[in-house]
C-alpha cells in the first residue's frame, strides 16, 4: 500500500509535490482558536503534522506542542520554519501507529488536519485506537475531517456516519459540524469536530 510508506511521502516533499501544503494554518483551526469557545491551552499532539503549520498556530496560542510526521523531510520543513517564525514547537520523526508506545495518557488533546484522509481507510479502526491511547482520561481530540466523495485516494474521503461509526465507541462525537471557512478548493467538504474521550 503506497501510503502506508513513508518513503512515499517522503517523495512527494522532495519534489515538493505536497499540494496539500496550505502554507498557513487551516483557516478553521484559527477561528477556532481566536473564538469564546476555544480550548484552554494544553499538551497537544500534532499527527502527520506536515510543514507544520497548525502546529506553530497552536504553539502561537499557548499550546504545549509535540508533531508527528514520519517523512523526514516533512520534519526538516517543519523545524525550519519553526526557527523562521521563532515559535517554540517540537517536531519528530515517528510513524503515528506506534505512538501508543512512546506516549500513551501524554496529550491534553490530539489535533488531526488531513493525516486521517492520508493513510489507507483499513488503517482507521487502528488511527482511533492510536488516538485515544496517546489521549488523557479527559483529553480532547480536535479534528478537520476532509469528507469528500471523490473514489481512490489520497485523500481518501470519509462520510460522517462513517466518522460517527469510527470514532463513538470511544468518544463523544456529538460535536461536529461543517467547516465555514475552509480554503476554496475543500469548501463544503470539511468538518470541524471536537470529540472528547468517553468517561
Ligand atoms: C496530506 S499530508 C498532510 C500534512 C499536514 N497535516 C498538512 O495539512 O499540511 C499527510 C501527512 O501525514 C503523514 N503521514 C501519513 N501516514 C503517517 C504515519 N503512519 N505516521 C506519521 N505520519 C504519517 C505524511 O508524511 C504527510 O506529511
């Protein structure tokens, strides 16, 4: 499976065919954060964190940050820009299935941006699993799902009885709701979602 490869991604930064790269933080993760309803700031974990760039947002707003991406180069980027910005941010190279390991009950919240829609849909039973293990009894995780209906991938789409199937066995998925404003090319196609982990 080509997404499962890192070396696959890993590619793609290398001939910066990354067109996933918004070079800036996604548009619904700053209204969240500038809104009365935003977090308290907290340890967060960033999966397939990418050029990091909702990473460095979140750091922006008091956020104790840790990313994750497993393509080198993406971490690279992501470090570099972290400098440029002069945002303290920590970046590492990890393959998000085996995090449970390293950072099991370690995150306030986990901050999901188009990594879900990146990896292989067989993958996704282990992603939640990955997800709520790595999360506090009490933590957060704060996601922009790309559900698009467009065959093959990546991205691969989801619907939202598919995200409610996945994810309710073991959080509170009543909190989510269409994205107002994503960039052009995703608009009517994201939602934003907070779901906290089951009592
Ligand atoms: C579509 S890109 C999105 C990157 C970033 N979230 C953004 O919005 O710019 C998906 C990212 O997930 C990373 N990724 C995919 N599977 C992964 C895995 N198993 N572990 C760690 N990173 C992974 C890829 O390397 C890639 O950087």
């Amino acid at each position: 499976m080509l997404t499962t490869d890192a070396n696959y991604w890993e590619q793609r930064y290398q001939d910066n065919n990354a067109p996933w790269n918004l070079s800036m933080a996604a548009p619904p993760f700053t209204s969240l954060l500038t809104s009365v309803n935003a977090p308290t700031a907290g340890k967060t974990a960033i999966l397939g964190c990418g050029p990091g760039h909702d990473a460095l947002l979140f750091a922006k707003y008091g956020f104790e940050t840790i990313s994750f991406d497993f393509a080198p180069s993406a971490i690279a980027i992501a470090q570099n820009l972290s400098k440029t910005m002069g945002i303290t941010s920590e970046f590492m190279q990890r393959d998000i299935f085996e995090l449970a390991n390293e950072f099991a009950n370690n995150f306030d919240y986990a901050i999901e941006h188009t990594c879900f829609c990146a990896i292989h849909p067989s993958q996704r039973p282990d992603y939640v699993n990955t997800v709520r293990s790595i999360l506090k009894p009490n933590g957060e995780l704060i996601a922009i799902f790309f559900a698009h209906s467009r065959p093959d991938g990546p991205p691969f789409g989801a619907t939202l009885e598919e995200i409610h199937d996945l994810f309710s066995p073991v959080f509170d998925t009543s909190e989510i709701a269409l994205a107002h404003n994503s960039i052009a090319s995703r608009q009517g196609e994201e939602y934003i979602a907070r779901f906290r982990v089951l009592k």
